[in-house]
C-alpha cells in the first residue's frame, strides 16, 4: 500500500471518510488551498468539496480564512489527531450508554422469556433481507404519530422507499414527527443524497453524525426494526429483529434522543431510506 493510502486508510480508521482524509492530507502540505485548488489535488469531486470542508472545519480539523476568495489551512497534525481521538472516545462513551440502557431493558424480557411459552410473540428474529425490507415497509405502514430512523447502509430497500414517502406525508400532514438520523459519508452518494431531499420535501427532518451504533426505526413508541450486527463473523452479516415492546422502545427512543441532539443539520438537505 502507498504511503498516501496508508494515510488515507489510517484516517478513516480514526473516523473520517475518505474524501475527508484525502482533503485534511492534502491542507497540510500548503499553507493554504482554495476549494478549487484542494479539489484538484486531492482529486475530489469539485460538487462535494465544500461538504467537505465544511465538515473538516466543524470538526476542527481546518481552519477557514474569509475574504474576496475563502482559503482553508489544515489544523496542525498533532492537535489534529488529539482532537480525532477524543471524539472516538466520546463516541465509545456514547455506545457504552447506548449499550447499558439496551441491556437493562433487554435483561428483563430475555428473564421472563425463559418461561414464556411463545418467546416470538414480541419479538421475530429476521435473516432474510427480503423480510428485513417487507417488516420495514410494515412498520411505515403502521406508524401513526412518530417515526425515528437511524440511516446507515447497507439499504436493504430500493432507494424510492415508497412506504417510507407516503408514512413521511401522512405522518406530517397530522403534526406528528418523523426524524432521521444519517452518516456524513450517505452524503458522497448523489442517488442518496436525492433521496435525502425528497423525504424533507414530505416532512422528515434529517440530521447527520459521522457514526451511528445500529441501524434503527421506532414507530410510535411501541415498534422497533433494528439490525444487529455480528459481533463474531467478521463478515458484515446482521440479523434483523422486529420486536413490539413499547418499554424496550422507549429505551431506544431515550438513545435516539441523544445522538439526534449531538447530530446536525445539514444546509439543503432533508431526509431518506434505509
């Protein structure tokens, strides 16, 4: 691997996407670039480079100089990384909260579920991502009042997400809430990023983080889709649960909560698929 990939790869593993990798390496072999001039030599598409410079400056990784043409300076490298780090580490405080509220609420249904004589009636287990996309177009359906999505890939849906749209509309024609939570890097996908727009034109609202724990919906304080992945394999492979449980809901509401109050707002752009 060249020593630019290895950069690049080591970035990424520090929570940066690619393009932001390459933009961060780029600053810092010039005392400033403009955002044409950056575009070109980390060779980022010229329509996506100001998203990423924006997200490199809140994160505090570059520094931007107002004038007749804006500049950007890179952060020094090793506050740079330091800055890098902490948020890792906020974000792995942030899971283990996550993790510790699942398991309190989990404990009890999986106690009581050794003497339920049907421990499916609340709960499906799902392997088949054709199911997968047929309970998430159920739980749309169903949805009422409020409907909460953290949105990461891989998307087991086609892109349109027809239930989705018209749950979105129904949900905010009647004053309910519908909210999506998304990655920055959903943004380098011009066919998501189309997709985003179209459910903020029919009443989500999308904010965006650099990471998600799972890939999640709540629907009406009561219906949870969720995919877990598998912590051993390896592989990537997740196992879907549909669960109707409206304590271990509001549980997971408590933590959709906290990453869409540390999530932003992106400029132009309202919300999804899944």
């Amino acid at each position: 691997m060249e020593p630019e990939e290895e950069s690049v790869s080591a970035l990424v593993e520090l929570g940066l996407s690619r393009y932001e990798s390459r933009v961060y390496l780029a600053l810092v072999r010039r005392d400033s670039y403009t955002a044409a001039q950056v575009a070109r030599e980390a060779e980022v598409p010229r329509q996506r480079i100001y998203d990423v410079l924006d997200a490199l400056v809140r994160a505090q990784l570059a520094v931007a100089h107002r004038g007749r043409v804006a500049t950007f300076t890179a952060v020094a490298p090793e506050l740079a990384l330091a800055r890098l780090m902490n948020r890792r580490r906020e974000s792995l405080e942030q899971l283990e909260r996550v993790s510790a509220g699942l398991a309190a609420t989990l404990l009890p249904l999986w106690s009581d579920g050794r003497t339920h004589t049907d421990p499916l009636d609340y709960i499906e287990v799902l392997r088949d991502p054709r199911q997968t996309a047929e309970r998430y177009a159920d739980i749309q359906d169903q949805a009422t009042g409020e409907l909460l999505s953290f949105c990461t890939p891989p998307f087991v849906t086609p892109a349109a997400n027809v239930s989705g749209l018209k749950a979105a509309r129904r949900i905010s024609r009647a004053r309910g809430t519908v909210q999506a939570v998304y990655t920055y890097d959903a943004l380098a996908d011009e066919e998501m990023l189309e997709n985003v727009k179209r459910f903020g034109e029919a009443g989500e609202v999308a904010r965006f983080t650099d990471e998600l724990p799972i890939k999640l919906v709540i629907a009406d304080a009561s219906l949870v889709l969720c995919d877990m992945p598998d912590p051993v394999a390896g592989t990537g492979a997740t196992t879907s649960l549909f669960i109707e449980h409206p304590a271990l809901a509001a549980c997971l509401r408590l933590a959709f909560r906290t990453v869409w109050d540390r999530a932003a707002p992106l400029p132009h752009a309202n919300s999804r698929s899944s």
